[in-house]
C-alpha cells in the first residue's frame, strides 16, 4: 500500500453504489478485512420510492460506527430512539451536516418527504455491512419493523447529528491564528474528527506524521498547498476543493514550501488537526 | 419594497422553476417589470431535451451563472453553423457571463450524472423555454437549415474561478479579491471577495454607499456578519454559507466593530465590491 494517496474527487466518475440500491458513490478507501470505508454518496432525488416501495424502513447496526458530513443538497432521514418509537424524528441532512453514529442507534427512512433534490454526503465507517444491499450485511445490520417487531435487549443508542455551523470555531490547540471546531472523538477504531480553518495566506512549520493507522483530510472549502515526505522523496500537492489526502507512516505532512493558502480553507480532518 | 432582504438560502422550500419544466428553484429576487430574476436552480439528474439536440439564443437579457454543485453538461456553438458545439461542463466554481446573442443548447448525450445546482441572475424574463415571453426574447435555432439570421453572434465567457489569481482588494487592505464580470448594460458588475478570518474594521459604519440599484452578495463558503443601516435603524446579519443579502437605498452595508469573519469568508458580489 503506498504510504499516501491523493484523490481529486470531482475528477472521479460516479458509479452505481453496490450497497445501498438507488445511490451512487465515488469510493475514497476501501480497507481489508475490516470493510471499513470512505465513500462520496449522491442520494438521487425522490430516493426511497424505487428502493422502498413507499413502506417506511429503519435499522441498526451492530458494530460499525458511521459518520458523515453532507457537502450539499437535502436528505431526510429518521432517527427512531428504540422499536417502540414508531415515528421517529425526521433530520434533513444538508450542507454543513455531521453525524456521528455509534453502533445500536435505530435509523431509517419515512416514505415522506423525500429528498427533493437529492444530496451528496461524505460518509465514513469502522467496518462493511452497514449497505441493506452488502452481502455482510446479514451479519452487521439488523433491519427493525415498525409493527410485530420482536424484543430486544438491546442499549440502543443515538448518534449526534448537528449543522457544524452551530458551533463555535475556537482557536487551534496547536497553530497560532488557525480555528478549530472538533466533530467527534475517537470511538473505538474511527478516529476524531475535527474541522480546521486555516486563514488565508497561512504559513505554518508543522508536520503531521504518519502513523500505522490512516490518517486523512477532505478540503471542505478553499485550497492548500501541502508537501507529503515519505521513503520515495518529497511530493507537492494543490489541494481545492474536495479532494481527499490519506497518509501513513512514514509519510509526513509538511507545509513549510510558504503560504499554505491564498484564501485560506475549511479541512475536514480525521485522526489529527493538521498538527 | 423593503430596503433590504436577508435569506437562508439552505433551509428556503424547493418549489417547480416555473420557466423550465424538469428543473427546480428558490426565488431569490423578481422584478415584476422586467422579469428579471435571481435564483437558484437544480437540475435534476438526467435533465435533457429528449431525442434531439436543442439550441437557441437570447436577444436583449444578460445572464451570469455561479455554479454550486453537481454536474450539468451545457454546448456552446460559435453559430449557426456550427453543429457540433463546444461541450461544457458546469461544476462547482464555475463562472458564466453571457451576452445577448450567444448560441447555447443541449444534446441529448452526455446528461447530468448527478444534477447541479446554481445560483443564476439575468436582466429580463424569457429565457426560459417555459417562459410567457419566451418566443419575445429567445430564438431557437434548427441544426438542419438554420436559415439565415442578421445577428453578430457573440461568446460567453465561462471558466473555474479557480483558474483565476486572487489579487488584493482596491481597498481594504489585507481582503483579496477576483473580478468575474464587468458592468454590461443593466448588469452589474461581479467579483469574488474574500474576507479574512478574524478581519475588523478599522471603524465601524458605511462601507458600502447606497444606490437606487439593487446590490446583492451571496456567501459562497464562510460566514460573514454585517450591519444593515437605515437611518437610526441598524440590523445585524449572520451570513452564512449561501447566505443571500441584498440592499438599495437608503440601506447601506457596514460592519460593528470587532471581528467580523470567525474563518474568513468568500462572497460573490453583484454591483460592489463589499469594501
């Protein structure tokens, strides 16, 4: 496995999503035997009528941790506190969305509303099976019915779900002038997860190195220019706007070829804060 | 009519766009006498014309696009006679101007993969090929015999802003700037403009005059507060990402003392350049 790798994901072509029928993906890593995953999503308008049938659906998964952060568009979607919760809470995913979704949380879809003009969502997991349509599905997801439905003993939990714009931005731990707004802690085998505001012009002498766990970013908004410093030499990136950089040891992060920024970004930011 | 209007444009309803079937809007502005609009659109994916290719162009109305998200493939044809066309694909960052005259349709393939989204504004109704006043202002052009036409065809500018340098704004030191489009008629003028993070004013008040003519900003990433002045009135306003503002007299735009930007801001300016 090279010890980076980066993905310019408007330049990847969309395929159907082999796991969830009716979506479409761009997949970012894909890691053996763990299933676990990063994947774009589009969810195409009106989804839920070609996959459900119009009956309302809901699940839950055993192990896997699933976050996300909607980069556009509206998705609804049901938070259901346990079995006996039938309604549920409805939640539209739209830009600027975060979940954070531990094992056991009830989830699902009404067949009202429904997306009206689809959305794209970065979605990242600890392990396969969380996809009705993923052979290890059988194993990981357990579907749950709204009426009938057998006793559980089970501690459901419930995710975090919130637009990151209703927080505060606080100073970076580490970089003077660079914010900072952490999303998640580490859960497990998924990482924390934090976004980080460089300003524009920013200069920095930080390294981020690698470790044998994969650490990654996703350029939210604006652009930077980072180095990667592993065995094979040094490699100078321009990162914009939706590319996706992963990193392991040896590689290293580096920044110090000047500014980082012309106006600065907003970098989604798993397994470290870009320090 | 009010002096100014603030919208969140991410939790604005979808409704039909009245003017081209298939495609969706949020009305931002209308003016009833000349039919001008500013909206934004989504068009679904899959949005095509069918069978057959489709052409036209439009013979007063200017219209200048920002492109949000998605993909939506568009040809542009030097003129009649050019059958084939110039392919373009409209992605996130994507800029248009295009003049009265311009040559401008769709095949039936490529389609859009995903849909796309844009924020779209013009000078004048019938643009739409649903439009009442379509067949006032727009000419479809036949692919086989064309005929002739007493036109001097033009060309749309239409590039990634990203392919432009950022350069520092006339006059606030510190702010960078990209213009976009110049004034054309009843079309103000465009830029991009980026506020720094933790930017504040050296004092508070006015830093954006009244005029009689509408003025509008749309965030593009970031948040931005300001200060909306009428008289003793003063509002504040939290911009946020695709926050929509805008103002004639007698409001004026300024900004409270202290930091005005947590992260910074990119904002699309329409007939100013924000400092």
């Amino acid at each position: 496995m090279p010890a980076h790798r980066v993905v310019a994901t408007s330049q990847v072509p969309w395929r159907e999503e082999p796991n969830i029928a009716g979506f479409r993906s761009k997949t970012l890593f894909v890691d053996s035997p763990s299933g676990a995953s990063a994947n774009l999503y589009w969810v195409p308008p009106d989804h839920g009528v070609q996959v459900m049938f119009r009956r309302p659906t809901r699940h839950f998964h055993r192990t896997v941790v699933e976050r996300s952060f909607a980069l556009g568009g509206d998705y609804p979607h049901w938070e259901f506190r346990n079995p006996d919760d039938t309604t549920g809470e409805l939640i539209v995913f739209r830009r600027g969305t975060f979940m954070d979704r531990p094992p056991l949380s009830l989830h699902g879809l009404q067949p009202e509303p429904r997306s009206q003009v689809g959305a794209t969502v970065l979605n990242w997991d600890t392990g396969g099976g969380v996809g009705l349509d993923d052979p290890r599905a059988k194993d990981e997801t357990v579907t749950v019915p709204f009426r009938d439905y057998e006793r559980y003993n089970i501690p459901f939990t419930s995710p975090r779900i919130f637009r990151h714009d209703e927080q505060p931005w606080r100073a970076h731990p580490r970089v003077s002038g660079w914010k900072a707004k952490a999303l998640a802690p580490r859960h497990g085998t998924a990482a924390e997860v934090a976004l980080v505001a460089l300003p524009a012009d920013a200069v920095s002498k930080q390294a981020v190195p690698g470790t044998h766990e994969r650490r990654w970013l996703f350029v939210v908004s604006g652009s930077l220019r980072v180095a990667i410093a592993d065995a094979d030499g040094e490699h100078r990136y321009e990162l914009t706007e939706e590319d996706f950089l992963e990193w392991f040891q040896p590689a290293k992060l580096r920044f110090d070829h000047g500014t980082i920024s012309d106006v600065g970004a907003v970098v989604l930011c798993i397994g470290h804060q870009l320090s | 009519m009010e002096a100014f209007r603030h919208l969140d444009t991410t939790t604005m309803p979808w409704a039909p766009e009245p003017t081209i079937k298939g495609m969706k809007s949020k009305v931002l502005f209308r003016d009833p006498e000349s039919g001008a609009v500013t909206i934004i659109r989504s068009v679904p994916p899959g949005y095509g014309v069918g069978d057959q290719p489709f052409r036209h162009y439009h013979t007063s109305v200017v219209e200048r696009s920002f492109y949000l998200a998605g993909d939506f493939p568009h040809w542009e044809f030097d003129g009649p006679e050019d059958k084939t066309g110039d392919l373009i694909m409209f992605r996130r960052g994507l800029f248009m101007d295009r003049p009265p005259n311009t040559i401008h349709g769709l095949f039936p393939h490529p389609k859009s993969e995903i849909g796309g989204m844009a924020i779209s504004w013009n000078t004048g109704g019938g643009v739409g090929v649903d439009d009442p006043n379509y067949e006032v202002e727009s000419i479809d052009v036949p692919f086989e015999n064309p005929g002739r036409f007493n036109v001097a065809f033009t060309s749309p500018r239409i590039f990634m802003h990203d392919t432009l340098p950022w350069n520092p704004h006339p006059r606030v030191k510190g702010w960078k700037i990209k213009p976009l489009a110049p004034r054309r008629g009843v079309a103000p003028e465009v830029a991009l403009v980026h506020v720094t993070a933790d930017w504040q004013p050296a004092r508070s008040g006015a830093v954006v005059e009244p005029t009689d003519e509408r003025r509008w900003m749309f965030v593009v990433s970031g948040g931005l507060d300001v200060v909306v002045s009428q008289g003793a009135r003063q509002d504040a306003i939290a911009l946020k990402e695709h926050g929509y503002l805008e103002w004639r007299a007698p409001a004026v735009i300024g900004f409270a003392a202290g930091a005005v930007s947590d992260i910074g801001a990119t904002v699309l300016c329409v007939g100013h350049v924000l400092g």
